[in-house]
C-alpha cells in the first residue's frame, strides 16, 4: 500500500482545523448571522470554481456554460426530492449522486460535438447550451416554469457542505497529478504535440468536460437545498461570467487560487454592504487589484521559487 504523502496530511490537518473552528463560531452564536449565511454559499462558490478552472485553467479550453450543468444537476436532485418520499439520510445522498450524474450526462452530449471546436466557437456554444437548458426549463411544467421550483427541503448545512468541498477539491487535485492530469495539460500546453506523443485529445478533453459538470450539478442539488427553492433565473449567464471571473483571479490553473478568489468574491459585497453608493465601486478596486498582483511578473516568480523549493524538499523526502 502507497504511503499517505505528507502534503496531503498536512492540507487534511488544516482543513479539519478550519472546520472546526468554523463550525464552533457558528454554532455558539459568536459569527455573526451575515457571515453564518454565507458559509454555504461559500463553499458552492468553490466548488463551481475549482470544476470550472479543470476545464478553463488546466485544460485550458474557455466554456461559459457552467451555470448551465449546475442548473441541470440542481433541478435533477431537486426534483427527486420534492417527488419521492424517502428518509432524508437516503433521499439526500441519491439527489447529489442523481444531479451530478444527469449533468456529467449532459457533459458528455454537449462535449463530443462541442469540444472538437476551440477558442471563441467553443465558448459560443456552451453559452448557447446554458441559455437553452434555461428557456427549456422555464417553459415546463414540471420545473415550476418561471415560478420556480418549490417545496424543497433545506437539507444543506455546513457539516455536509464542508465534506462535498473536500470531496471537489481531494479529486481534482489527484486527477490533475496523475497520468490524465498531466495529458490534460499537455494538451492545454501543445494540441499538435499532444496529438504526436499519442494523446487521445477528444477523450482527454471530454473526461476534464464530464468531470467539471458532474461537480456543477452536485453544487447545483446543494444550492437547491439550501434555499428551499430554485429559479431558472439564478442560471444565466451572469452565474457563468461570476465563476469564470473567480476562476481567472485566482488564477488559472490554481486551485488553491479558485478556492481563496471564492472565499473573496463570495463574502467581499456583503462586507461592503453598509458602504451603500461606493460598494460597488470599492469591489471593482478590488477586482483590479487582484488582476494587477495576479499578473505581477515578481508575483508569479516568487511563487514558482516557492513551488520549486516545496518539490525539491518533498523529492528529497522521498527519496530518503
């Protein structure tokens, strides 16, 4: 049996840290109820990003349909709850394992013909998918139409949210260090090369489409079940311009960025919110400030020496 390297110990010691420290603030009362409430929506922000930023950041194809999947997922789980009558221990978990399922299947018939296009076509089309599934939705019965869905339990709380996020983050990261990983990005880096060196790129292409969806939809049924109600609107195309921008100031091809940009985005409008008129005009600051120290030459160079000093420790260690 492989041995647990020690940079996963290390990440799982401080995510349970944050947990629990999160969770006694908000369970004795001392974080605030504004801050309590976005605990969640925090962690589906993550999600979305970290998902998103396979595709866009390692794989480095841009889609602007990922609110499009989440929807799919969301009214797929949801629906199975509000129809079925099941104990919520097992109703529960069926709804994110059927969301993420639906909308991992909705990545496969989007992404054979979609992702043999590139750069702006490729984009134009997932844009097209997510405004389709949107009107789709809105004109059935089933869905609630524009009313929206309603009847859902609120099932979401932060214990469950916490490990979903973990769940995201722990198998993306090992995707991205395996073997598929690293053909993802040589794809990203070299088509032409990849393709020469024996790179299936439509397989690899698809498998970063199907498994980005999959934890869209699974983000989407959390969603779905911490607001009680579901709206096609909250699917537009805004929702995918919000997660690509946290992708992208956090920088692509960083998870540790998407997860920081998330935490930022998700929590930095309602921190402003006393400010009235000059919220939003401190937010795009902000939104500058990020992209300006994001795109500092010195910026990423310090953090390659910090990456090359970290591997050369950790292949020391194992070469010990």
């Amino acid at each position: 049996m492989k041995k647990i390297k020690t940079k996963t110990i290390i990440w799982l010691i401080i995510a349970v840290v944050i947990y629990a420290v999160l969770f006694y603030l908000d369970a004795t009362g001392k974080l605030s109820r504004q801050f309590s409430r976005l605990l969640i929506p925090v962690g589906i922000n993550i999600m979305l990003a970290v998902s998103l930023n396979l595709t866009v950041g390692f794989l480095g194809e841009l889609t602007l349909g990922h609110a499009g999947f989440m929807s799919v997922g969301a009214y797929s789980g949801c629906m199975f709850t509000v129809f079925m009558d099941l104990p919520v221990y097992i109703e529960f978990p069926l709804a994110l394992l059927i969301g993420g399922l639906v909308a991992a299947i909705f990545g496969v018939i989007i992404g054979v013909p979609a992702l043999r296009l590139k750069g702006d076509y490729l984009a134009i089309v997932t844009l097209a998918f997510g405004e389709i599934i949107k009107s789709v939705i809105i004109n059935m019965d089933i869905t609630g139409g524009s009313a929206g869905l309603k009847g859902i339990e609120k099932t979401t709380n932060f214990t469950v949210m916490f490990v979903a996020v973990l769940v995201t983050i722990i198998v993306i990261a090992n995707l991205i260090n395996s073997r598929h990983g690293r053909a993802i990005c040589a794809i990203r880096d070299n088509v032409i090369a990849a393709e020469a060196v024996g790179i299936n790129v439509v397989y690899y292409k698809l498998l970063a489409f199907v498994v980005a969806a999959f934890f869209a939809g699974v983000a989407g049924v959390l969603y779905g079940h911490n607001l009680g109600i579901l709206k096609p609107a909250t699917f537009d195309f805004n929702k995918s311009i919000e997660i690509l921008v946290i992708v992208v100031l956090g920088g692509m091809g960083s998870i540790t960025g998407s997860v920081v940009a998330a935490i930022i985005i998700t929590v930095l409008p309602e921190v402003l919110r006393g400010l009235d008129d000059y919220r939003m005009l401190i937010y795009a600051v902000v939104l500058i400030a990020m992209m300006l120290i994001n795109s500092n030459p010195r910026i990423s160079a310090f953090r390659k020496r910090i990456e090359s000093k970290f591997n050369l420790k950790k292949n020391m260690k194992e070469a010990e």
